[in-house]
C-alpha cells in the first residue's frame, strides 16, 4: 500500500506573519523548527495550532512559496481550521506535518507549453510551479517564459489572490472572472478557449489545474475530448494526510495505471493524478468529490476484473 513520502515529518513552526489577502485570504509565514530543502511545487502540509484552538484534524494547504528557512501559505478562510490559523499571531506555534503528496510532473521545456489554470485559491501550488518550471526541475531542461502561461479565474477581482505576485513572476499571466470585474469575463476554460481561437495558444498545450471540483471536472472533460496531456491537483477532504484514515478517496479508471483498486488515497498517491489515472466524473459524484468522501476507515475491495465499471 501506499506509504507517505520519506521526507515527511511532524514539525513545529512559529508564526512569522499573517498578512491579508483577498477578500477572505491570508499569506501565511512560518518557520519551521528545521530549514527544508526545496520543496516540489504541489505537495502539501498539514497545519494546525498548537493551543488547541484549532480543530485536532490539522488541515492541509499547498505550499505556497519557499523562502530560505520560511514557508508561506496561501489560506482562504473557509472554517474553523482556516479561521484559526489565519487568526494566529507572529511567535504562536504551529504544527506542521509534510512535506507529503507527490507534487507536479517535471514541468520541462523543450515541448508543448504548459498552460496552467487556477481557480480561486487553487493558485496556491502555480507560483511554485512557476518558479521550479524556470528554474528546470528533476535535472530536465527549464522551460522558457513564453513556455508557459497562467490562466487564473475566480468569481471577481477580490478573489484572485496575490495576482500582482504571479504577474512579477515574469511569464503570461491570462485573468477571468466571473462578473467580468478583471479580464475575460468567463470562466478559465472559456478564456482559454478564447485564446485559442485568436491564436494566442498552441492547439496543443499540456494542461494543470487546480481549483474548485466543477472547473476540475470541466477541465478533465476538455483534456479527454481533446487528447490533451492534463494533470490535476486536487483538494479532497483529509483527515491524516499520510494514508491511514481512507478519508480522502478519488475514483480510479479501470482502464488507467491505478485501475486495479477503486479509489487511489489523494494524500499519498496525490495530490497531483494524471487524467487518465483517476475520474472526478462519477454517476451522481460518489467519489473524487471532496464534499463526497466516503465515511473514513472502510476497507475497500480491489477492482474484480470481470466486472470493472465500464466506459467512465
Ligand atoms: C492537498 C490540498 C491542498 C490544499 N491547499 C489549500 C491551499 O493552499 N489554500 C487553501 O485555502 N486551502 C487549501 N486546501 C483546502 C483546505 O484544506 C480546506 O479549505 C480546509 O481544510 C478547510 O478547513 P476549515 O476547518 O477552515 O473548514 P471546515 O470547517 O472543515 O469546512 C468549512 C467548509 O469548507 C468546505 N471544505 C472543506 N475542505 C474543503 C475542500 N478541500 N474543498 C472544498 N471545500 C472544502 C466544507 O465542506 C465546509 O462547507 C487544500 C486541500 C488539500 C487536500
Ligand atoms: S487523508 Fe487519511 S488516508 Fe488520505
């Protein structure tokens, strides 16, 4: 079974900064009792309060950015989790437990671009992304900046977090918002598309997303119908984080290199899954939904091959 990264541990960490972001976001800065090495874009952190505060189910974030011994987080404040932690002080205590999950594909030059798209605070794992693409990642060749495109859509302007930070980043940054309050008014999929047809994209693009579950269907449909190199980052609920509690589920395809086991565990066989792995399109979202996930600890029989699910 899948087992979590060797690298992670449970640390703690004092607050650095909490700083506003958004309409409903903070950055947050901590530094862990140890520096970490680089960290891959799109892996993760489970994080709570050590003063009890938080709920005892520490929550888990992307890393945000890396800077010498800080880490930074991105946090949209959704409940009490979030709420605590974007309410902690410069010198609380946090613990943190990671780095885990697998993080992006090497994302290489030399190919199609990569196109990446953000909903909301799905921008969390990109500006990392970004970073480690222009930099090279796994010894493989550094994408070029015109190699690389960010779309980034929320509902209006307040919710495209940190924007002026991905746009000094360097590479073409594409926004779409719903009410039309900043850029195209549409949604990502609809500014890409957009984009496309004047041109300003390659047909052929290999895609990334991260964002809410029905642009991350939308987008594992456009990648299907159109062949396209596609992989997600998804944010299902979690309890632990390191694969003991079966809270955090996402369907499998029969047909895909996970098919012989119905669900992969996002935490340890994620957060990142290739389409083609796994499927968010299930009949009535039983699984791959993070508001959907299955009751945790129920032990899960392996696929029977003679009555796979056909044709999802
Ligand atoms: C790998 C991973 C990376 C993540 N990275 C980030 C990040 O960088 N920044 C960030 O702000 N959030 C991120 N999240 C989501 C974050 O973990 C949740 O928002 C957080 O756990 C909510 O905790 P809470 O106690 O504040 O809310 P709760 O009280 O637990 O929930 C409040 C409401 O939010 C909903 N909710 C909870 N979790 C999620 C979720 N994952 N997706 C959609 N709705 C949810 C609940 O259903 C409920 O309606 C990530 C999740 C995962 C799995
Ligand atoms: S969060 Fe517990 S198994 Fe994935």
């Amino acid at each position: 079974m899948p087992a979590p990264p060797p690298d992670a541990r449970s640390l703690t960490a004092e607050v650095v900064s909490v700083e506003p972001c958004g309409e409903d976001g903070v950055v947050l800065t901590v530094r862990p009792e140890v520096e970490l090495p680089t960290v891959r874009a799109s892996r993760f952190f489970m994080l709570r309060r050590t003063d009890r505060l938080s709920p005892l189910i520490p929550r888990p974030f992307s890393l945000y950015r890396q800077r010498g011994a800080e880490l930074e987080f991105l946090l949209k404040v959704m409940g009490r989790g979030t709420r605590a932690l974007a309410e902690s002080r410069p010198g609380d205590e946090l613990r943190l437990i990671g780095p885990l999950g697998n993080g992006w594909p090497a994302l290489e030059g030399g190919g199609a671009p990569w196109v990446m798209l953000g909903g909301g605070v799905g921008s969390a794992p990109f500006y990392l992304g970004i970073q480690q693409a222009l930099a090279g990642m796994d010894g493989k060749r550094p994408a070029r900046r015109e190699e690389l495109a960010y779309l980034y859509g929320a509902a209006r302007r307040g919710l495209l977090y940190d924007l002026e930070r991905f746009r000094a980043l360097g590479v073409p940054v594409h926004t779409a918002t719903d009410d039309g309050s900043e850029g195209f008014k549409g949604n990502v999929l609809g500014l890409l598309e957009t984009l496309w047809s004047a041109n300003k994209l390659p047909r052929e693009v290999r895609l990334l997303a991260c964002g809410p579950h029905p642009m991350l269907v939308a987008v594992e449909r456009l990648a299907r119908a159109k062949k396209l190199e596609c992989w997600l980052s998804l944010e299902t609920l979690m309890g632990c984080g390191v694969g003991i509690c079966n809270g955090c589920p996402v369907a499998t395809r029969p047909e895909g290199p996970m098919g012989a086991w119905p669900n992969a565990k996002c935490c340890v066989e994620g957060p990142v899954f290739a389409v083609g792995a796994v499927t968010l399109e299930q009949p009535g979202e039983q699984h791959g939904s993070p508001r959907h996930a299955p009751a945790a600890c129920v032990p899960e029989a392996p696929h029977e091959p003679e009555r796979g699910r056909a044709g999802n």
